[in-house]
C-alpha cells in the first residue's frame, strides 16, 4: 500500500511539470489510467496517513498490550529516531541550495524566509506556515504531510494515557475523528486553495481512520476467510472507485469521497492483517515492497530527482509526446535516493539514538523479500 502510495506521489510531482495527457500515451492508455498517474498525489498522501495510523498504534499494541500502558517516552524516543534524522539533513541540504541560489530551491515570495522555512518544518507547522503565506518550493512543501502526522503523534500518548480508564470511549474518540472527514472538507470550502490541500483536522481524521482499524482487530482472531475476502474486496473496490471514478463519485457524494478512500484503505489494511491474498502477493512484488518499505525517505528526496530530470527534459529539446518516457528513470532513481538516504542516514541514525536514548536498538534485516513492518513505524 505504501508503495503504491509513494510512486503515485513520485508520478504526480512529475505530471505536474511533463503532463502525460500530452504525451504519446493519451491515444493508447485509458484516461483515467492518465489521470490516476496524474493528479492523485494528495489522495495518495491520505493514503499513507491511514497505513500510519495503522502501523504506529498496532506497534504500540504489541509492544506495550494496550493503549493504556502506553510509555510516552518510549514512544517519543521511537518517533524521535525514525523522523529527526533524515528531516535535519533534508533541512540542512535545503538551507544550503537556498544560499547558494540554485534555481528552484530559492525561497522568493516576499513573506517567506529561509529562517521561517526552517523553524516551521523543525516545530511541525510548516502546512501553517504555507496556509498563511502560499506555497514553498517543491523541496519544503512535501514537509506539509509530516508536520500533520508528527503533530497527531505529539498528542497520541497523551490521549491513550488520559483515557486509559475508558478505552471505548478513546476509540469513540478515534472514531469521531476518522468521520470528521467530510465535515473537515466542508468547512474549508471557502479557505484560501493551499489551506484546503494542507489542513491539519482532514490529515488527522485520516490517520485516526488507521488508528480505529489496529484497535478494533487488536488481539481479534481472524474471522472466517469469506468475511476477510469480503472485506479486502470491498477495500479494494472502495479505491478503485476513488482513483477511477473520481469524478463521478465527487458528483454523486461530494467531500464523502474522501472519506470512502480513507476507510476503503482501511478495510484493506484490516484484511492484509488477517491474511487476505498474503501468498499472491507475495509473488514478483518485491520491487513495490521496497518502495514501501523506504517510502519516508523516498518521499522526503523525490523532488531532488524530478527537477533535474525535468530540466533535462526541457534541455534535451524533447517533443512532449515522449515525455512519459522520463517517467520510469524517475522511479528508478528515487528509489536509489531513498535506498542511498535509508543506508547512509536513516538506519544508522536511527540505531545510534535509540541505543543513545535508552530505547533499544531494534534488529534490521537485509532488503530481501518482506520485511517486518514494526520496523518502520
């Protein structure tokens, strides 16, 4: 799930600037095939809100039995070492190209600054910070999702720890967040376009979505395999339909769209869990895994992939009929970026402060086949 979710963002941020309904695959490949490679990279951000929800509570489940025995330190501590270090460098490396001029790395609007990039990214508001003054270049602005996920995880312990007395209703709680969603949509129907895309409540309605599925199969046996197939195929369809049918579904159910994609994956996810279709997709989908699996740091680097080859395309004097073509060695080098990022910063870092941090170092295996998850939460 996650990656798909991250090529559909890699191929977004391409489209935007190669757009491939004007290349030669508009007459050959179905448009809403097109359009899902497109235009869907917000859809695919809620889509790894919901999985994280899912991941961080379901670690947190297993590793402490309930969420009423949360240990905020621990959990801070984890945090602390999966995000701060791949953030510092991007932040650092961005602050640099900033300085040194370098064409579309350059803070330029007139209320925005390079100190108030850096202390919005560093204390999780830079989706604020964009609301109020317009967007970042490409390199900031992807920092939007994480300052709406961390800022949810800020709050996660103490929720859990404060209801501890009253589980049902820390799930209702969750599950009131997780509905809120076209509630949320709807009150910012006349909000400035960038505060739509990046407010805080719709990101973290869609990560309580992840959260209410970990919690309600929490220590569950699975059920019987007809109702796990149900459950995986109407997830399925659910997206489908998003990602396919947009248009219509918006015509027909408005901000409720959104909400079908954040519970459609969340039925997925709950049916991934039980085991539904686990040996078929097991088979020749190591190259998406992996792409999931480094999807945070494929995330945070991408755009110092799609630049270059952008400018390169435009350089190159290529006719835009086969401008999809860039497409491919996009993927292909985020990739190798993420998996550069995760080798050289992510997992010794990540490592070094949890041992540091007392929190204990978790074991880490080679990137072949499946890998646990609980790793990368």
């Amino acid at each position: 799930m996650r990656g798909a979710s991250i090529i559909l963002v890699v191929s977004h941020h391409m489209a935007l600037r190669i757009p491939l309904a004007k290349t030669g695959l508009a007459g050959i490949v179905p448009l809403p095939v097109l359009r899902l490679f497109s235009w869907f990279g917000a859809e695919a951000v809620f889509l790894f809100f919901v999985v994280s929800g899912f991941l961080v509570t379901g670690h947190a489940i297993r590793r402490w039995g309930t969420l009423s025995t949360l240990d905020p330190r621990a959990f801070y501590t984890r945090r602390l070492a999966r995000i701060a270090p791949c953030l510092l460098v991007l932040i650092g490396v961005l602050a640099l190209l900033d300085l040194l001029g370098v064409p579309n790395y350059v803070i330029t609007r007139a209320d925005q600054s390079l100190p108030g990039a850096i202390f919005s990214a560093l204390t999780m508001h830079l989706n604020w910070y964009e609301g109020r003054t317009g967007y970042l270049p490409g390199g900031w602005d992807v920092l939007w999702s994480l300052s709406i996920e961390e800022l949810f995880y800020l709050g996660f312990p103490l929720i859990c720890l404060g209801l501890a007395r009253a589980p049902r209703l820390r799930t209702g709680l969750f599950a009131l967040l997780a509905l809120s969603l076209p509630f949320a949509l709807d009150a910012l129907a006349n909000a400035p376009e960038v505060w739509q895309e990046k407010a805080y409540l719709p990101g973290i309605a869609a990560i309580a979505a992840g959260v209410c599925a970990a919690v309600i199969i929490a220590g569950r046996p699975a059920p019987r395999p007809g109702i796990v197939i149900a459950m995986g195929c109407s997830g399925l369809a659910a997206l489908l339909a998003v990602f396919l049918m947009e248009n219509a579904l918006w015509g027909v159910l408005g901000n409720w769209t959104m909400l079908v994609l954040t519970l459609g994956c969340a039925l997925m996810l709950v049916a991934f869990q039980w085991g539904w279709g686990q040996h078929r997709l097991m088979r020749g989908t190591g190259w998406l895994r992996s792409f999931g699996f480094m999807s945070y740091e494929i995330y945070l680097t991408h755009m110092f992939v799609v630049f270059p080859l952008v400018g390169l395309f435009h350089l190159s004097g290529s006719n835009m009929r086969t401008g999809w073509l860039w497409f491919p060695p996009a993927f292909i080098l985020s990739w190798l970026l993420g998996w550069g990022t995760d080798t050289l910063v992510s997992t010794p870092a990540n490592r070094l402060l949890r041992v540091w941090l007392q929190a204990g170092a978790l074991p880490r295996t080679p990137p072949k086949g499946s890998r646990p998850l609980e790793t990368r939460t």
